[in-house]
C-alpha cells in the first residue's frame, strides 16, 4: 500500500512539474514560433517604435492563402501589432496624435490597406479565425501599394527617414509617413 501512495505521489509530482514547465515556456515569447521582433527609427522629429511577432514563410505561400486577400490581418502574428509614436505625425494627410495604435493591414493583389486603430493590448485574431479589431476605433486607413521585393523569410518592419516598410517573402509593403 506504501509504495502505491509513493508512486501515486511521485506521478503527481511529475505531472505537476511537466504542467509548470509548459506554462513557463508560454511566458518566454522568444521561445514562440513567431518570436517578439521591433523596430524602431525616427521619422522627421518622431520616434516610431513597432512591436510585432515575426513569422516565417517555412515553406508556406503567403499572400492569398496564409494571409487571405480582401480581410483584415493583424500585421504580425500572435498579439495584435503595435504602432507607437511620441510625437505627432501625419499618414495619408491626416494628423495622427503621439500615442500608440494596433496596425492592421488588408492585403489586396493590387493595393494594401494600412489602418492604425485605437484599441490596443488585445490577441490578433478572434476565435473565428478573423483579426481582433473593432473597425469604429480605426485612426486612420490609407491604401498603399505593395512592391515585389526579395526573398524575406521572417516577417520584418523598417523604419525609414520616408515612413515604414513591412517586408515578407516576395513583397515589401512601404507606407509614407511624414
């Protein structure tokens, strides 16, 4: 009966440690399979900071298939992406406040859509499958046009004196920003 209770225990035990490993591991986000990646520059007098899970193309078709045309995506992958600036700056004519926004994209064959959107903190996408943005607190949304770039495997943001430049497999994706 003792060594019953010992081996009882002892599995416990076990399963205990294995369960608490897997929740740490959760935690430590440069153990994902998309890793925690930012970019950072300045633009005029404003520092622009982009914080984004990276993925990578492994093998898999990008645009059309894993990131649907014509739907919103959430620019990154996990959390929803986020865009901060300390100062005031402009996109598509219109003055964005210093703060911090989620970015969104909706990739099209011919244009992309690029919104910034004033909920921030939440998973990119819904249970649903669809990108975890509420479209009433959208800043702005400005259509930009993608160019074929060079092979990029890990999703990546610049910050560039003109704007950024979201880059990944075969395309970069440059959005003015003054």
């Amino acid at each position: 009966m003792k060594i019953r209770t010992l081996k009882s225990m002892f599995a416990l035990t076990l399963a205990i440690f294995v369960m608490s490993s897997a929740a740490f591991a959760q935690k430590d986000k440069t153990k994902r399979a998309s890793p925690p990646a930012t970019a950072t520059g300045k633009i005029g007098k404003a520092t622009i900071t982009i914080d984004y899970s990276s993925p990578s193309v492994n093998g898999r078709k990008i645009w059309g298939e894993l990131v649907p045309y014509d739907k919103a995506w959430r620019a990154g992958a996990n959390e929803a992406t986020i865009f901060k600036t300390d100062k005031e700056i402009q996109i598509g004519g219109k003055k964005i406040p210093a703060g911090q926004y989620s970015l969104f994209a909706v990739p099209g064959t011919e244009q992309w859509q690029i919104i910034l959107n004033s909920e921030t903190g939440q998973w990119g996408i819904k249970r649903t499958g669809e990108a975890n943005r509420d479209p009433a607190k959208d800043v702005v949304t400005v259509t930009v046009k993608p160019v074929k770039g060079v092979m990029t495997e890990k999703l990546v943001y610049e910050v560039q004196h003109k704007g950024i430049v979201l880059k990944w497999e075969n395309l970069a994706v440059p959005v003015a920003i003054k």
